[in-house]
C-alpha cells in the first residue's frame, strides 16, 4: 500500500525520517505529497499542535472522492480535542494524536487497510451490479454498508424517503456478508402483514392452527435461519408484533402459530423506514427496546434531489439492465442520450426519487427504437417541459446554498471562488480525471483549468475563465 506523505509546521527532520521508517515497518511506502507517480488512494497529513488551520487548508484542496486522509497531531502540546472536529469536517477520515514518535504506526496501517478493502469492494462487480452512482452523498452510505456487511453482524437501520433504494441497500447487506453462502435473503412487507394472518407471516403455523391451516406453513423467520430477514417500512409494525418480534431477537427460537416445539431461528436483521422512529418511540407508537435492538447500525439513504449528479448515471443504469432484460443483450454499445432528453432529466423534479427516475428511463426506453440515441420524440407527451425549461438553473438548492453562505456573512469572492473550485472537482470526477475532457465540460482551457487546480483555496486564478479553445 502506498500513501501521500504531508508535513506541517516546525516537525524535525529526524521525526519526519523516523515516521516514514515507521510507515515502512508496518506495510505502508510513502512518498511526498507533490510526487507525480499514480494517484494514491490515502494520504497522511501530519502537523504540529500550532498548525491545525494548515491542515485543514490541505484538507480542502486535496481533489478526488475516495481518497482517505488520515490527520496526525504531533509534538508534545497536542491534544485529542485540538481542531479535531475541524479536521473530519474538512474530510479527514481520522485524528490521531501522536505527542511524541510512536513505537509503531500498526494503528495508522490498519486503519487505511480497511479503508483499501472498503474502496476494492466498492469498485467491485457485486456492487456496481446492483446500485450506481458516484455522488459523495451516496458513496458515503454504500461504504457504511459495505462495513456494516463485512466486518460486523449487528442489526442494520436504513432510514430514508420512498424510492431511495432501501432495499437494494438492504441486499447488497446480505450479498457482501458471510450469510449469502448459507442463507436466503428474505424480504417481509410490513405495510402487508394483515393482523389476522400476521402472526402465521413470520412465525409460520402447524396444521389445523385455524381455520384455513390444512397444511403446515413455514414463517419469514424459518426462511431466513442462516440468512437474512429485511423487514421493510418496520415502522409500520403493530405494537403487539414489536413484542413478539423483540422476543425472538433476544432468545432466537420462537414457536409456529399451533405448536408446542421451539424453533432456532439465526438470522440477520435488516429493517427499513421511511417514518422518523424516534419521534415514533416518543409518542409510544414504537418500543424503545425494540428500537435500540434494531438500530446497532443505522444509515441513511440521501433522496435524489442531494444526489442530482447521479441522475445520468442512474439513467445509463436503468438502460443497461432493460437492454440486458431484452433480446438485444448486454454486449451492444451504451445508449446515448440526445442533449435535450439529458437536460430534461438533469432539470425536472423526482418527489419519488429514485424509483420515479426508473420508471421514466423505462418509459422512455420502451418508445425508443433503433440504434440511436434517446431522442425528444422518445419523451412521453406528459413528461415533456414547457417553454421555460432552461430557466430553472440556478435552482432552488443552489440558491438556498448561496443563501446561507450570505447569512454566515462569507464574501462574495469567496463564494465565487468555492463555487469555481467545487466545479473543478465536480467536473474532474465526471470525467475520471481527465483534464482535456473536464476542461471542455466547464468550457475553459485546458490551461486555465491547470491554473485553477494548483490555485485552489489561494483565490482566483488569471484567465481561469477564459473559455475553451
């Protein structure tokens, strides 16, 4: 594994020479932050007590989602509390305080090898094949589940709005986990469970139970022993079931509906909602007990409009899968998508998020014909936009961005200047680093984007505007 290696502030040369041996000692190489070798996917910045502010500068320039950077405070006035905060605020994935040179640097080297595993898995076909994006709102989240799914076994919470992917969340949970190997991934409804056939859902129930039981039924918990059980929109779960549901997670045997024997029943658990169930726990509509069971790893998937650059790719997504599912088969080049129809998709609202987004993609894929692209004439008659369509940027959340920036009293060439250097970022990852290409997305020169990296955080840079040539 390999790092970026940054110094701050008054640290000796000798401390610096010791650290990188230690870095050596423990499985990690390091090279100076300015070297020009391959993209390192880690960086270790270390800073004396007196230089916090520096770090979290370097913080803020650093380009590139994915990149993990670990801070270290060093030298003997440094403390655990200590611009901390500043520091994962700015996108440190850690603080360690090291006031003198350590014995080792083990903790340090753990650290970015599990942070090297969570990247490799996320860039893996078991995720890439099941959910897409790459906006930071939504890689943060599918790497909380990758380490909820690898390296623990505790009950995981996703929270969010209708039509965010819970449930593929949900299931990438159990496929990443060692249970796919030995159990099934079994999905229960809880907005579905009558309260009369409830109790036969998840226990399942003996012959002649009641009236109708002619044959014996196994429950969602027998199916999911070794497995998985995901309980979707849990907050809609009769008190009286919340009860049961307790009782089985702490003894892990339950009886059917009609029977004498327990039952084993090893499973792990994945609940959804779209409710708030702290507020339903204060208003005694959820137990607290049960809900501190259920919560040992608790997520959130962001709506579509905090991840609006994963529109297109969603997009792209969705046609993959109906190309796959047709005749045409997945070896065919990717469907292009025609300017307009692009704009149209960037620019209108999805109250039901990610799945309103699908089912457009689908529509329009379904009128679309021949190799082309997808066109204006592909757009159903009640999805197309008025005359005003290219009116609607800025929009609401860019405005509302600014807003609180004016608010906070940041001046107007700061706000330029953020706005201009999230754009080089943006664009960047867009484009997988590639300069030419980002370049020509902002419209500038391949120059004057160059200028405007090495500026970064140091204002605006001469001709960074100039346009594209």
């Amino acid at each position: 594994m390999s790092v970026l290696l940054q110094f701050h502030g008054a640290i000796a040369e000798a401390s610096r020479d010791r650290l990188r041996r230690l870095l050596e000692q423990a499985g990690v190489s390091s090279r100076p932050a300015g070297d020009a070798g391959p993209a390192a996917r880690a960086r270790v910045i270390v800073f004396d007590a007196g230089n916090v502010r520096a770090a979290v500068d370097a913080l803020r320039r650093h380009d590139g989602d994915g990149t993990q950077t670990i801070a270290v405070a060093f030298g003997p006035k440094a403390r655990d509390a200590d611009g901390s905060w500043a520091l994962l605020a700015a996108g440190a994935s850690d603080v360690l305080v090291w006031p003198e040179v350590p014995d080792d640097a083990e903790d340090l080297a753990h650290r970015m090898r599990r942070h090297a595993v969570v990247e490799s898995l996320l860039a893996g076909d078991r995720v890439c094949a099941s959910v897409a994006g790459h906006s930071p709102a939504w890689r943060s989240v599918l790497r909380s589940v990758i380490e909820a799914a690898c390296f623990t076994s505790v009950p995981v919470l996703i929270h969010g709005e209708t039509g965010t992917g819970k449930e593929q969340l949900a299931r990438l949970v159990h496929d990443l986990g060692e249970r796919a190997a030995s159990g099934r991934f079994v999905v229960v409804d809880c907005t579905t469970l009558a309260p009369e056939l409830s109790g036969s859902e998840l226990f399942g129930h003996e012959r002649g139970a009641f009236t109708g039981a002619v044959a014996p039924r196994e429950g969602a918990f027998a199916l999911a022993h070794r497995g998985t059980l995901f309980l979707d929109e849990i907050g809609e779960l009769p008190l009286p079931l919340q009860a049961q549901l307790l009782r089985v997670l702490q003894e892990r045997q339950y009886k059917r509906l009609g029977g004498n024997s327990w039952q084993d029943s090893d499973f792990r658990l994945v609940c959804a909602t779209h409710r708030d169930l702290d507020a339903a726990v204060a208003e005694g509509r959820f137990r607290a007990d049960l809900y501190h069971r259920i919560a040992g790893w608790p997520c959130t998937a962001p709506p579509l409009r905090e991840r609006r650059e994963d529109i297109l790719p969603l997009a792209q997504f969705f046609l993959r899968q109906a190309r796959c599912d047709g005749e045409s088969g997945d070896a065919e080049p990717e469907v292009d998508i025609a300017p307009p129809v692009r704009e149209l998709l960037l620019t209108r609202d999805y109250p039901g998020n990610v799945r309103q987004l699908r089912q457009l993609v689908l529509r329009l894929w379904h009128r679309h014909s021949g190799p082309g692209p997808l066109t204006v004439g592909d757009v159903p008659l009640e999805e197309r936009p008025g005359a005003t369509l290219g009116a609607r940027w800025p929009d609401p959340a860019f405005q509302a961005a600014v807003g609180q920036a004016v608010e906070l009293g940041i001046g107007l060439n700061e706000i330029g200047n953020a706005a201009k250097d999230l754009a080089v970022q943006l664009a960047l990852e867009r484009e997988g680093h590639n300069l030419h290409r980002a370049a020509e997305r902002l419209q500038v020169s391949d120059r004057a984007l160059q200028l405007r990296r090495q500026g970064q955080g140091a204002g605006a840079v001469p001709g960074g505007d100039a346009p594209a040539r």
